[in-house]
C-alpha cells in the first residue's frame, strides 16, 4: 500500500509542477535573452519573421505591454495604428505592421543572421583579397 501511494503522490506533484511552471519559465526564458530597442531588428514568434521594432509601451485597445513590429519580409496585419489610434509609422506603405507580446519577440543576433543568409558577417574576405591583388586602396573589393 505505501508504494502506491508514493507513485499516487508524485504523479500529483509533477503535474501541478509542471503546470505551474510553464508560463514563468517561458518568461524567464524571454527576459534572458537581450532584449531589442527600438529600431532593433527582431524575430517574431517561433518562425522568427524578420522584422524591425517600432513600438514599445501600453495601448489603448488592450492591457498591458505590447511591441509594435514592421515586418520586413511580409504583410503583417495593420500599418502601426489600430482603432485609428498611430503607435508607429511603416515604411513601407501597407499592413506591415504588427503587435506582439513581449515574449514573442526576439532581438535577432548576428550570429544566427549569419548562418541563416550563408554567411554575412559584414567582414570583407581580406585575406583572399590581398592574396589575388585585386582589393582596392581603400579595403572595398
């Protein structure tokens, strides 16, 4: 009988554990990471959406904290205002623009970037340059 009260109590734990935990270790996950500024290129959500951060701060169409994101690669679903209220401008005209939560989003890093476009690290290749003899006086090929 002790056993199988043992496993009783620890199925218990673990499933309220867990529950409990979800949502503050996704926070914490979120608040660990750098967080962008505005102006900052982004990723948003889990397919990491290319964009640029427009806006941070309190809204008038919902509680709380929202990021206001220009999306660069794709319309998004409004133009940097909602319910006729501007909270930032696009530059491109369109619905570029987006509102996330702050757990959305990510600051994009230069080392992902990188691997992602195959390698653009905003270094020119010196070495190879210098080795052909073609790299002009001022270091631009």
């Amino acid at each position: 009988a002790m056993a199988q009260q043992h496993t009783d109590m620890s199925r218990v734990s673990l499933s309220t554990l867990s529950s409990f935990l979800l949502s503050p270790l996704d926070e914490q996950l979120a608040s660990a990471a750098p967080q962008p500024d505005i102006g900052d290129h982004v990723w948003v959500g889990k397919n990491r959406i290319a964009g640029v951060l427009r806006f941070a701060g309190e809204t008038s169409f919902a509680e709380g904290m929202w990021l206001g994101v220009e999306l660069i690669e794709r319309p998004g679903k409004n133009d940097g205002s909602i319910k006729g209220r501007r909270y930032f401008e696009c530059e491109k005209s369109g619905n570029y623009g987006i509102f996330v939560r702050p757990g959305a989003l990510m600051k994009a890093t230069a080392e992902s970037k990188a691997t992602d476009t195959g390698g653009e690290s905003g270094t020119p290749p010196t070495t190879k340059a210098t080795a052909d003899g073609k790299a002009a006086d001022d270091g631009s090929l």
